[in-house]
C-alpha cells in the first residue's frame, strides 16, 4: 500500500509491503508500482521437481511457475531457493528432501516448501515457523527378516524401530512414522496370523516406507508402492487338500485343480503371482505326468 503526505505540513511518501509474517517500508519513488495485492508464491504448485533433476532444470521449473503470478520474476531478486545444494551431487539431486522458495523484493511474498521425491514433487504453504530445508532419510529399503507369527508384539515394534533408528536415531513411532496393520494380526498380544503391514514416514525428518510380510516363520520386506499388498491377513493355503492328480494327468489339468483349489479360498489367485508351483516340471515327458 502508498502512504502518502497530504496537506500543508507533511510531505513525501513511503510504500509499506505487508508479507506474510512482517512488513517492510521504502520511500515512494516517482516510478513504483501501483497499491495493491502482492502476489503470493505458494498460489502455486510445483509437482514435477525428482531425484535426478540438474539444477538449472530445477531453477527453470520453478521460474516457469513464478512467472505466472509475476512475469517479470527473476531468481534472487523476487524470489530465492533455499536449501536445493544440500540435496544436490555433481550439479544433480541425488536425496530426498525439502527446499524453501521464498518471494523477497516488491513484487513477490510468502514462500512454499516443497518436497523432493525420487519421481515427483509436492508443494505447501510455508507456515509461519518453518522447518529448515533438509535432507529426508528415505527408509524404503529397510529390511527385516527375523518378524514370525508367535512373536509378542512389543518385540516386533522394537525390531521395527531399532532398524529405522539405524537411519534415525531420534527416530520416534507416530512422530517420525506410522505402522499400520499391525494391530489386526495380533491376538492376546502376539501375532497370532500371517498378514501384511505397512510402516509409513511422517514428520519432517523422514520419507518413504516399506511392506513388511509376516509369515509363519519369517518375513520379507519390499518397497511401499501403491501397487503394494494391502494391509491384513493373509489367507493360508496349508491346509489345502488334493486328492484327484495322478500320473497321466495333463500338465494343463493339473495347474488347473492347483488353482481351483487356492481359489476357493483366495478367488483372484494368480499362478506366478500369488502362488508357485515348484519342481512339477520335473514330473512332464510331453505334456502329463509321467
């Protein structure tokens, strides 16, 4: 907004910039821009900055959508970049993270903290005490191989945080990350059912999470997708009883009866999928079992 002298004792002038957490005054120049509403940086969103992105990529994808509230927007004169070095290598991002884009001068204001991600980006206001750019610790690849159905529970939230606390020590669960599912395969404080569970990342330290598989006598762990196995029991095919092969049966007829089987309990099983049959080949001359 102008404030300007008027009448006969004051005189001159002075634009007073209100932003998002202060404001700033400067003398009303004969050449300035006009009162009005500042645009705000985090109108925008930026969701297409990845690991591997250079940086003059990243300065460019930014400036493209600066320009759309401001076309005349130049870096470090309406706006700066923080934090994007500490997640860069040899002129590339190589880690996860987030960096600040904040509107300084006369023309910009507010700021949005966006976060890197291996394919993708995402952006959001930047609050009034903000977290500074950091570099997130990404805990996809964690594996864990040593959760059984029979373990009591508590061990199996200290096996999980004890691994995440190898990448982040401060590393604490329903602050850092989440654990979902756990829950519905535990009876009497044990677990008590093979099933699937997903641990998820949360707060400012974190990114990513990883599918843990509980089986009868072990687990397995796999990068969280969200193509990934959902959360809850798995369904048991131990108990599954076939009584019809014989030698002579088609190759063809028997991973049928295999498959109907498993159906009855699981309808969308898929050979090679969800279940394999292992060393039945060995049994084939021709086509049927010999």
């Amino acid at each position: 907004m102008h404030i300007k002298a008027f009448g006969n004792d004051l005189t001159g002038g002075f634009i007073l910039f209100i932003r998002q957490t202060d404001s700033i005054t400067k003398p009303l120049a004969g050449q300035t821009n006009p009162p009005g509403k500042m645009p705000i940086v985090s109108d925008v969103t930026i969701n297409d900055i990845k690991i591997g992105d250079t940086k003059a990529q990243v300065d460019a994808k930014i400036l493209q959508k600066l320009q759309t509230l401001y076309p005349h927007a130049k870096l470090n004169q309406d706006y700066q970049i923080q934090g994007l070095e500490q997640l860069m290598k040899d002129d590339r991002i190589v880690f996860t993270g987030t960096i600040h884009v904040v509107g300084i001068g006369d023309h910009l204001t507010g700021g949005m903290e966006i976060t890197i991600d291996k394919l993708s980006s995402t952006s959001k206001p930047l609050g009034l005490n903000p977290t500074p750019p950091t570099k997130l610790i990404n805990i996809s690849n964690i594996k864990i191989h040593d959760v059984k159905v029979s373990d009591v529970k508590q061990t199996v939230l200290n096996k999980i945080d004890h691994k995440i606390s190898e990448f982040y020590p401060q590393a604490r669960i329903n602050r850092d990350y989440k654990i979902e599912g756990l829950d519905d395969l535990v009876q009497e404080d044990k677990i008590a059912f093979a099933g699937i569970v997903h641990i998820k990342a949360l707060g400012k330290h974190l990114t990513g999470g990883f599918v843990l598989a509980i089986h009868q006598t072990g687990s397995t762990t796999e990068v969280l997708t969200p193509n990934s196995a959902q959360i809850g029991k798995l369904i048991s095919i131990d108990q599954i009883e076939i009584k019809d092969i014989k030698i002579g049966n088609l190759l063809v007829d028997v991973k049928a009866k295999i498959a109907a089987k498993i159906q009855t309990l699981y309808p969308d099983a898929q050979l090679n999928q969800d279940y394999q049959i292992e060393s039945l080949e060995a049994l084939i001359q021709g086509d049927q079992i010999a």
